[in-house]
C-alpha cells in the first residue's frame, strides 16, 4: 500500500519504521524537516510540503501536535486537502478535541474523501511492534476500508462511535494516566523517611492496589529516575500532558462538568514547566515531585 504520514515526531517516525518493515511505500512530511531523518533512514521517501505528501500517496496517516497544528497541516495554502484527494482515505490519531474532529471530518467529506479517528494508547515501543490500542471514531463502513491498515497498527481496536467519539475516550483515558505520574510522586514523598531503595519501593507498589498499569510496565524505568539515573529519551513528557490536560478541562467546561483533580494536576504541571522540566518523560515526573 501507497501510505504517507504527516508528522514525524516520535510516534509517527515508529509507525513509519513499522509500516515499511511491513512492506509498505511510505512517504513522510514534518513542518521541521530534520525530524523526517529517521523514517527517511527506515527506507520512507520525504516532500516539501502536505498537499505534495496527499498527492503521493492512496492514505494518509496524520499525528499531529495539536489543534493548531491540525488547522496548518490540513487546511493551508499547501495542505493535505489542498489539492485533489476525492477517494482518498485519512487516519487521524493527534489527541485533541472531538470538535476538532467532527469539523475535520466534515472537511474531508466535502473534498469526497474519506475519514476515520483513531488516536491510540501506547508509547513508541508498541508503535514499532504494531501494538497499540485504537480508539477509532467512524462510521462502520469507512472503518471496514481503514481496519486492514489498523490492524497492522494496533493490537485491539475499539469502534467507539462516530467520529468525534474516539478523541474523548482517547481524552478520558488519558486523564487518570496523567493524574497518576503526580499521585505517585505524592505517594513516594510519604516514604522518604522509610529509605527504601527505589527498585524496591516501586516493585512493593507494583504489586498491590496502589499502582497503575503503567507502573507495572515501566516500573524499572520509573526506579531509576527516583535513584537519579538516565531514562533515556522522553516518549509522553510534561508538555504533553499539560497539552492533553488543557483539552480534557475545555471539552469538560463544553459539557457543563468540572474536573478539579485535573485542574489541580495541571497547575503543578504548568510550575513545573516553568523551573524548565516540561521536557521529562512521565516516568521522571514522580521524582520530580517527590523531590
């Protein structure tokens, strides 16, 4: 299949190395060029702008930064739908808004294009092994053209609803995700008189009621950052929370909800940033807060 990507960060330059590793033409555009080395040196051919990248290509994969960045890649001067793209099928899986989505679907159907949501659960490991978890927004007959390609992508795929549907579950699961990098930090603070070695300490919580699944999962990363080691390269940082918390709080005030433990999350978050941490993987975050 004739598959381009738009958006080369982390995430889209694993499944860009996870696509061609299956046998795929890819082809990649990055609003900075430099990030486009990667799936470049996977085998992906690289163009100048969007609108020559949905040209080239029968889908179009976009993971993008945010809403902003999804108005710039799509609807400018050079954008994806910029040019001819009747019958043309687009997965997009940024995390942002439903209503960011609803209006880019109604987008793509005026251009006689197809679109189907699918933000996912997973980090830049499972992306390159096609292990991530979908959170599809569609209609039943789009998402019967898009699930060959899915499937490649992801090891379960949930049909949630329409589109729009797929950016809130994606939002709702995030948000305890989040909260949980800072609890546990307050959690680990509660234990510094103990002196427990950190491997310990996370093991311990690890195995009761006390830690989330991603502790299970990254626990011998999140050990390391309490010892102060080296974790290696951020996959979710602070920044990329902050964005998600911001969105989760606007679509909640859009439905006449409050959210005041993400609130409260985000405040921390936003004067962590601030001392100039907004880059640190969510792993580093409870070390940061447990001081």
């Amino acid at each position: 299949m004739n598959i381009g990507i738009a958006g080369t960060g982390r995430m889209g330059s694993a499944i860009a190395a996870r696509l061609i590793g299956l046998g795929h033409t890819v082809t990649v555009w990055n609003r900075t060029p430099e990030k486009t080395k990667a799936a470049v040196a996977a085998g992906a051919a690289a163009v100048a702008t969007p609108a020559e990248l949905a040209s080239a290509v029968d889908v179009i994969i976009t993971i993008l930064t945010n809403a902003a960045a999804i108005d710039a890649v799509y609807y400018g001067d050079h954008g994806l739908l910029a040019g001819e793209v009747k019958g043309k099928l687009f997965i997009e899986m940024s995390t942002v808004r439903p209503e960011t989505e609803r209006a880019l679907a109604a987008w793509v159907a005026k251009k006689h294009a197809q679109l189907v949501e699918c933000p996912v659960g997973g980090t830049v490991g499972p992306a390159k092994e096609g292990k991530l978890f979908g959170l599809v927004g569609a209609d039943a007959m789009t998402l019967d053209r898009a699930r060959p390609l899915l499937e490649q992508m992801c090891r379960r795929i949930e049909h949630v609803g329409p589109v729009g549907a797929g950016a809130a579950m994606k939002l709702a699961i995030n948000l305890p995700l989040i909260v949980f990098w800072q609890a546990f930090g307050e959690a680990v603070a509660l234990t510094k008189p103990l002196g427990m070695d950190p491997a310990r300490l996370v093991e311990i919580f690890s195995d009761t009621s006390g830690a989330a699944t991603v502790l299970k999962n990254r626990g011998a990363a999140v050990a390391k950052a309490l010892a102060g080691e080296d974790t290696g390269p951020a996959s979710f940082d602070l920044d990329a929370m902050r964005k998600d918390l911001r969105a989760m709080l606007e679509e909640a005030q859009s439905l006449g909800v409050e959210l005041p433990t993400a609130a409260r999350v985000l405040e921390a978050f936003d004067r962590a940033a601030h001392a100039g941490h907004g880059g640190i993987d969510g792993v580093r975050i409870p070390a940061w807060v447990s001081g």
